[in-house]
C-alpha cells in the first residue's frame, strides 16, 4: 500500500496509563528492597536480582520500537484516509461522517464499554464512538493466527473496526442492540445477528478500500490479497479451530473465513453500500 503522507488522523497514544506502569515501578522498587534486606544479612542480592522482577524501574511511556512506530503512524494515516472516504460517501447521501477516535494502547486502558485488555484484540466501542487498538495485535495477528501481516493487513482491521462506527451512525448498532435487549431470541438467534454484523464491518471495510483507491491509487499488487488472509485468519472456524481443536458453527460471532472473505470482496468489488445488507442475506 502506497503511503499518502500529506494527512494524518487524530490517534490518541495512550500507553502507560491503564497502571501496568506504576506495577513495574513498584516491582522495580521491591526488588531494591529485598536486594538490601538481604544485603544486610549478608546474601548475595545477584542471586535475587536475577531470579525475576527484575525488569527495572520504567517510565510511564517509553519510545516506541521501530516497528511500533511505523505501526502508529501507518494507522494514524489510514485513519486520515477513512474520515476522507466516508466523509464522501456521507455527503453524496445526504449525511455528515463524524469520524471516531482511534486510541492505541498497551496492556489495558479503560474504555466506554469497560477495561480494554490487549487479549481482546482491536475492537470499537459504540458508547463513546472510539476504536481502540493495542499496540502488540499485528504481532500477535502473525504469531496466533500465522496471517501475513503487511500494511494492507494493518488497514483491513482498522478499516472494519471503522466499519462499525459506520454502523453505529447509520443505526444498525441501536437496532441489534434492541434486539438483544428485547430477550425474544435464543443465543443461537443473536450470533447469527453478531454475525451478520461483523460480516456487514467487513463489507464496509471493502468499500473503503475500492473508493480510497479510486481516489488515490493507493493499492498495490498483493494488498488485497492481504487483507483477505488476515480476513480468514479471524475467521471464527479459524479461531476456534486453533484454541479448541473444533468447529462449533452455533457459537460463530464473526463468520467463517470464506464469509469474511466473500464479504470483504463484495464491499471491495461493488464499492456500493447499498449492497452490504448482511442482515438479509443471513437470517432469511
Ligand atoms: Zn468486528
């Protein structure tokens, strides 16, 4: 993916502040302590400086690997470039895109929809419109789920994340949210529903990607082809294939990866909102 350097969206950096940080500076402390008890009684402090909570006293934000700070700026940019196409896309109907915030994190950070925690993954929260985003996922995307990660790969997950912001201003989130909250439908009837949510923020994702490109070429060979593994490899038949060993298609939150798959390609390929009715097409 080719880089647009001429704008940047509003990425708030929020590492540091979810505690993890004064943890480390406690345990830093600790450890000073023991090492002088034992001093006094005359051990040998090496052998328990050594033998863990040894990580140091460390401050509350430190620099950014290399890789974390290509990450950060790649991410601050497809952000610019999503408010640019869904700005447009708004207007020609009649609308006005408020764009979220996008906070990137570290550990755990606290969020609108409760405690953030790197282990849930990049995800949006409707109640206070922000898409938050740990700074280890597209490490940890190529480690757990062996997707090749590449920057297209990077802004396929920001794009469905934004994707769900879309939903939220268009009203779809309220709707499945009254559904939910109305108890007339089996757990097995809301995955479906969550399905088809998260397979109509892939559907968006691809819209993105086609208008985005239509007005700034900024794919290049492979791209798509990137964002669909990293599409399959958050499949929910490839998650649960790799923590439990098997598939359970009732208990599918997300789609399949051929879903995913197909639904991204059919967002990317149209490059119509229009066409993204999930809902229809799933619980007919
Ligand atoms: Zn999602």
């Amino acid at each position: 993916m080719k880089w647009t350097n001429d704008r940047s969206g509003n990425v708030e950096d929020r590492r540091g502040s979810g505690g993890g940080g004064g943890l480390m500076v406690g345990g830093g402390l600790g450890t000073l302590i023991i090492a002088a008890i034992v001093f006094f009684l005359g051990g040998d402090p090496s052998a328990i400086l050594s033998s863990g909570g040894n990580a140091g006293p460390q401050t509350e934000q430190r620099d950014l690997t290399k890789d974390e700070l290509q990450v950060k700026e790649f991410v601050s940019m497809v952000t610019a470039e999503t408010e640019k196409t869904w700005g447009k896309i708004f207007q020609e109907n009649g609308m006005q895109y408020d764009p979220p915030k996008v906070v990137m994190f570290e550990s755990v950070t606290q969020s609108g929809c409760g405690t953030a925690q790197a282990a849930m993954g990049p995800f949006y929260c409707p109640a206070d419109q922000t898409v938050y985003m740990d700074m280890s996922f597209f490490q940890e995307l190529q480690q757990r789920f062996g997707a090749k990660v590449t920057e297209f790969s990077i802004a396929y997950v920001m794009a469905h994340e934004i994707g769900h912001h879309v939903q939220t201003l268009l009203g779809t989130t309220q709707k499945v949210d009254q559904l939910r909250a109305s108890g007339r439908y089996s757990e097995a009837d809301m995955n479906r529903v969550s399905v088809a949510t998260e397979l109509q923020a892939d559907f968006y994702a691809g819209v993105w990607a086609k208008q985005t490109d239509n007005r700034e070429h900024i794919l290049e060979p492979g791209d798509i082809e990137s964002a669909i593994s990293a599409a399959e490899a958050v499949g929910d038949d490839n998650i649960q294939k790799r923590s439990q060993g098997y598939v359970n298609q009732e208990g599918f939150t997300h789609g399949s990866s051929a879903q995913r798959r197909d639904w991204f390609m059919k967002g990317y390929n149209t490059g119509d909102i229009r066409q993204g009715d999930t809902f229809n097409a799933l619980l007919k």
